[in-house]
C-alpha cells in the first residue's frame, strides 16, 4: 500500500493536476484493490471512482482501460450488497 500511495503522491507533484495522466488513474486502482482486500469499503470505493473518473477524462468513455475499471466498480458495488 505504501508504494502506491508514494507512487501517487509523485504522479501527482510530476503533473500538477490530480488527474492530469493515466499513471495516476492506475494508481488509484491499485489502492482500490488493496482497501478492498483489507475490507476498507468505504476507501476502496473512493478510489475506483477516482480511477474511474480519471481514466474516462483521459482515454474517453469508449476505451478498454475505463471498462476494465468500471467493471470492478460495479462488480465492488454488488459485492457490497450481497
């Protein structure tokens, strides 16, 4: 968990902008997996939604890369209400 969040934190100083490239996106997604394997809901679901929102801002909504991310999303959401 520490690498990715070091990762993110220097992604984010590189580009300035918090959603300013994909790596920051992949980012978020691996932090998403591991709050999830930690039972962190809450924090898992932020950050597939960042990944999501920043994936869609950088590739378009039609791309590979964001329907991999919102399959996860909403595959998170249903665990959640199973």
């Amino acid at each position: 968990m520490a690498c990715f969040k070091k990762a993110l934190r220097i992604r984010e100083a590189r580009y300035k902008d918090p959603e300013g490239h994909e790596t920051i996106a992949d980012c978020h997604y691996n932090i998403a997996l591991i709050y999830k394997q930690t039972h962190k809901s809450a924090k898992a679901h932020e950050s597939l939604g960042n990944a999501l929102r920043i994936r869609g801002k950088q590739l378009g909504g039609n791309s590979l890369p964001v329907a991999q991310v919102s399959k996860k999303f909403f595959e998170f959401c249903f665990d959640c209400f199973v």
